[in-house]
C-alpha cells in the first residue's frame, strides 16, 4: 500500500494525528508484508499442535508458544534498548494475576487477554519512567530488579493473590462464544494469538519507532545529538514489554488454570533472560529458538537430573562468550557461509553463466 | 522505652551481615563497574561451608569465629578464581554483557552447591556463648546479636583502614576512580581487581558463616541475599562502601521496628524504602554521579 493513501484519506487533525503515530510505529511500505508468514505460524503451529495425543508433550509445546511470546517480549528491551531489564517476571505475573483474579466476572477470554495486556503494559510504563530517571545501565538492571521485588512480596503477602498456595481453578472460558475447552479450539486461539503478536512485532521491528531506539541502544549521545528523545525510547520499550509480557502472562494463566506467586520472583526474569540471550536478540526468531530450547531443555534436564543450573549457567556464559548475538546469530551465519559457498562452487564448476550475485547484471 | 532500645540493638545486629555482603559488593562494583549477581551465592557458600566445617555441631565461640574466617577465605579462593575465569574475559564487552554474565555465573555456582552438598537444607547449631538473652541495664538483648554486630563493627573499621590508609587502598580507589589513569601511572589493576574481588567475596562469605546459625542452609539462601545486597547498594550508592554501612544501618532498622511496631508492613518496608529513595535521589544517599550517570 503506497503511503500517501492513508494520509489523504484523513483530513481532520486529531485522526491525522493519530495516523502518523500509526506510521510511526508500523512498518515502512516498501517492505516486504509481514501478514502472509504469520498466517503460515497461525495454521502450522495449530495444525501440529493439533496432531499431538500425548497431554503432556502438547502442554510442553503450549509452554513453549507462551514462552516463546515472552522472549519476544523481553527482546524489546534487552534487545532493542539493550536494558537488562530483571523485571520481566512482574509483567508476566500481572498478565496472569488479572485473568486469574476477574475470572470470576464471566468475562470472555479475549477480554481477559486484553485486560492482562493492559496491565502488564501498565506496569511496564511505571517501571520504565522509574528505571529511565538513571542514565547507567547497572542502576537500570537493579532498580528494575527492586521494582519487581516489591511486586513479588505484595503478589505473596497480599490475601487476594493467593500468597504461595496461589489461585486455582482459572477457567479458559470462551472467545465469541467458542468454548476453549475443546484442545482443538485451545490449539487455535493460542496459535492466533501468538501470530497477532508475531505479526505485530514484525510491523514494529520494522517501524520509524523500532530503529530511533536501536541507534539510541548503541549511541545514545549520537542519538541526542540527532535529535532523538533517547529516554522516551526506552520507557516506550518498556511499554511495548510488558504488553507483550502482559499477554504472554495472562495465556499462561489460561493455558495453566494455576498461578503461583512463584512466578513473579526475580528468577522468572533470570528465566526469560536466558531464552532470549541463548536464542539470540539480532533477530525477532531468535527468543522463539531461545523459548524452545529452554522449555525442552528444562524437561530434558528435569527427567534425568537434579542439576540444571549447572547446564543453564554453563550454557549462558558459553553463549555470552564466544557469540554474544546467540543461536540466532550462529545460524545466520552458518547459512550465509553456505550459500557463499555453495555459489563459489557453482562457479568453480564452470557451469554457472554470470559471476556474482545474479540479480545484478 | 527498653523495648525500643532492645528494638535498635536488634536492628544494628541484622544490619551488620547486610553492611558485610553490602561493603564486598560495593567493593566490587566500585573497582570493577560489575553488577554482580553471583554475589548472593558466596554468601550460600560460606554458610555450607561453615557447616561443612563444624558439622552443625554447637561449638565454642573461638572455634565458630575461626570457621566463619575459614569460610570466609575459602569461599574468596572461589571468588578470586571465578573472577580470573569468566568475569575478566567481559571487562571489554559491552556492559550488559557483563551483567549477563554474573548471571550466568549466579546460575553455575548455585548448580554446584546443589551437586556437592544436595538439594536438602541444613541446620547449624548456635556456638555455646552465643545462645539466649542477656540483659544489659534492663534492655533484653539476644547474645548472638552482640556477636554480629562486634563482627560487623571491627571488619567496618578494618575495611575503613584498609581502603582510606593504606597503599593497597589508595590503589583500589585509584582504579575504581580511573582504570586507564591508574594503569598509566603504574597499577597492577588486575591484581587490584582480583584482590578487590578476593575481599569482596570473603565479606559475603563472613556474614555468611555468621548467619549460618540463624537461617535454614538451603539453596534459596543466593537469590535472596543477592537482593540484600543489591538493596543495601542501592540504597547507599553504587559503589560507596561508607554509603553501604549507612544503608545498612538504615535498612536494619527499619526492618527491627516493623518487625516490633508494624509486623504487617514488615514484609515490604525494605523495597519500600528502596523505591521511595530511588524516586527521590536516583543515585542513593552516598553515590558519585560516574556510577549514576554512567
């Protein structure tokens, strides 16, 4: 769609307004569109979860699409902020607790899903305008972490939260009046939501918004000087997170029917942290890698050891040593390597026609 | 009127582990310009290794104090050596690279602990001279509490000389200050790191031992008292180890009388005084702007 359409199509101010703060924060047009692959997530990903019998290999992979959605989330600040951020937890736990505690209200479940992404964006807002009042990244990663600490001991010490015993009995309830307690209907809802999200972070990753905050990540002086509020970046990362997170929490409380105050201590942040760092943080598929590895991982580890600490730290310093971008970074590179290769060999054979990369006469 | 002062002397004794794991983290820190989360774990591992020592049999105070400075040292040895490993190979990576790292590390040695000394808690029996409530002048105060803050008091006042009067300390400052100008001018700074690293730790390690009478031995011991020390560093400065002693003594007693005063406040007043400090002056009572403005 060319760009000016939009804009002439809107004529008072406020809409106008409101459109280019639209622009702002989707992707360019000249890009490739981002609809079509996440179409592709949405019905694979339902299609083979829909083919697993085993309950508790399909509630792994349920994990693991959760999971998965929350990396993505944390990605937008440690990735493209480049914050550390240790409060992630409190996002997920909000997201969780909101379904958790209005399930009683006989809201339907896309409702709810909304409802704990506001609030985990909420939440994300007030950490981000606290934990932005320091320029140092060390005081950002602890003031973060203190923010989430407080959270966790009213999530556990407060009566409606459920303390350490936590709330049962959440229901999925129903979207438009489907049950989501058939798995099949299950299968689908998570799957789409995940590919809403998938889709709107592709748009975002793309957007005028995304690239101001990846140059304020690497020089926020230059940035400045160029006229970027470096500071409003970050709180909107943080926004952006905890929606996300938000979202990701309040499925989990779906999915699980159970949440514990567990979940918003600050070793769920750790948690998360490691998926996404593992993963790798250059490329938006790089937390869903991260999210997989450690969901199996942890099963893995679970059924045959009691020491997987050990194999998660071991494996986090390994990453953050030797190729600081992740898994995602070392598979891009493999392939090009690759096909560099492959294309080289091609000449060498004599059998290739043009040299050099053949799009360019 | 007695109550409330039995109340302080409390608070000054549960300061005085937080000033110790506060002061080696802020040490750290302060030398290095890492945050680091495996901090918390030192102080799990002077705990089992003070256990591991005596046994968790009750003996006399000379023998506890000399297995909390074993502990000490030993667990340092560990710090020193996770420092020379895996935090140096960061210096030159990017910030969060470090922060991640310790993270990594956190993980690695909490893993450990569970591999040696398994997954079920431990108890430490109080040494013979430190059980009860001796009343001094009317004021009821529990004799272990005299033993963690005379501990607290002479290591303070060592860690005072230390750094403020002696060339290993000038050495130390001049680093934290200025790594490259003190390289220029001749300091061995990563030998200065290293020791700053060995002290930290064993500081973490001390209060350890000390509180291994006191807490349940478990593996939940680093992840909460790495939040102390983060709080206690917080609070008085990224970096300040006099601000970590005022914190502390603040945090201390605070906590005492909530505890005493408003028990259902108690669980939230130490992130509560965080937060409403941090909201009000970001870089903590003590803190140079270097470490706030980063």
């Amino acid at each position: 769609m060319p760009r000016d359409d939009s804009s002439r199509a809107v004529t008072n101010g406020p809409v106008r307004a409101l459109a280019a703060l639209a622009r702002r924060y989707t992707a360019r047009p000249d890009q490739t569109p981002a609809a079509p692959p996440a179409a592709v997530i949405v019905v694979a990903g339902a299609l083979a979860l829909s083919g697993l019998s085993n309950p508790a290999t399909l509630f792994n992979w349920y994990l693991v699409v959760i999971y998965a959605l929350f990396a993505l989330s944390a990605n937008v600040v440690i990735g493209w902020n480049g914050i550390g951020t240790f409060g992630h937890a409190l996002y997920f736990a909000a997201g969780a607790y909101a379904v958790a505690l209005l399930a009683t209200a006989n809201l339907p479940a896309e409702v709810l899903l909304l409802l704990g992404g506001a609030v985990g964006a909420a939440i994300g807002l007030m950490f981000g305008l606290a934990a932005t009042r320091t320029g140092s990244l060390v005081a950002m990663a602890m003031l973060t972490l203190m923010f989430a600490q407080l959270g966790y001991q009213i999530v556990y010490g407060v009566g409606v939260f459920g303390g350490e015993n936590g709330l049962v009995g959440i229901p999925r309830g129903s979207v438009f009046g489907i049950s989501l307690n058939s798995t099949t209907a299950f299968n689908w809802y998570l799957m789409i939501v995940f590919g809403l999200c998938w889709y709107a972070l592709v748009r975002l990753r793309r957007s005028t918004v995304a690239r101001a905050m990846l140059a304020a990540r690497d020089d926020p002086t230059r940035a400045r000087a160029a006229g970027l509020h470096v500071t409003g970046l970050r709180v909107t990362g943080f926004v952006i997170g905890g929606l996300f997170a938000g979202l990701a929490g309040a499925l989990y409380a779906q999915t699980e029917g159970v949440i514990g105050s567990d979940v918003a201590y600050w070793t769920t942040s750790g948690m998360v942290l490691i998926m996404v760092i593992i993963g790798g943080t250059g490329r938006l598929w790089g937390p869903v890698i991260g999210a997989a590895l450690y969901t199996w991982g942890n099963v893995y580890l679970l059924n045959t050891t009691s020491t997987m600490d050990v194999y998660l730290g071991l494996a986090l310093l390994l990453i953050l040593l030797v190729a600081p971008r992740g898994i995602a970074q070392l598979l891009t590179s493999a392939a090009r390597l690759a096909v560099s290769g492959a294309r080289r060999r091609h000449r060498e054979a004599g059998t290739g026609t043009r040299k050099g990369n053949p799009r360019r006469w | 009127m007695n109550h409330f002062i039995s109340t302080l002397v409390a608070g000054f004794a549960e300061a005085m582990p937080f000033f110790l794991v506060g002061s080696g983290l802020a040490l750290t820190l302060g030398v290095m310009d890492i945050l680091n989360f495996a901090h918390g774990v030192y102080f799990m591992i002077g705990a089992y290794v003070l256990h591991a020592l005596l046994g968790g049999a009750a003996v006399n105070l000379v023998f506890f104090l000399l297995a909390c400075v074993g502990a000490g040292l030993a667990t340092a040895v560990i710090g020193a050596v996770s420092e020379r490993t895996v935090l140096r190979l960061t210096y030159r990576k990017e910030p969060l690279i470090g922060i991640l790292a310790t993270y990594g590390l956190f993980l690695l040695l909490q893993g450990l602990v569970i591999v040696v000394w398994g997954a079920a808690p431990f108890s430490q029996n109080q040494s013979f001279a430190t059980r009860g409530i001796v009343t001094i002048a009317g004021v009821n105060v529990a004799r272990s509490d005299i033993l963690n803050a005379g501990v607290g008091l002479v290591v303070g006042a060592a860690l005072y000389v230390l750094i403020r009067h002696s060339p290993f300390g000038t050495k130390v400052r001049a680093v934290a200050e200025d790594r490259e100008m003190a390289s220029a001018l001749g300091v061995a700074t990563e030998r200065v790191s290293m020791a700053a690293f060995f002290i930290g730790t064993s500081l973490a390690a001390l209060a350890g031992g000390l509180l291994a009478p006191q807490v349940s031995i478990d593996q939940t011991l680093g992840a909460s008292w790495v939040l102390y020390a983060f709080i206690v560093v917080v609070v008085g400065g990224l970096g300040s180890i006099g601000g970590s002693f005022v914190a502390a003594v603040i945090l201390g007693e605070t906590d005492s009388i909530c505890v005493s005063y408003l028990p259902s406040v108690e669980p939230y007043i130490l992130y509560i005084v965080v937060v409403v400090l941090l909201l009000v002056r970001p870089r903590g009572l003590m803190g140079s702007l270097r470490h706030a403005e980063g």
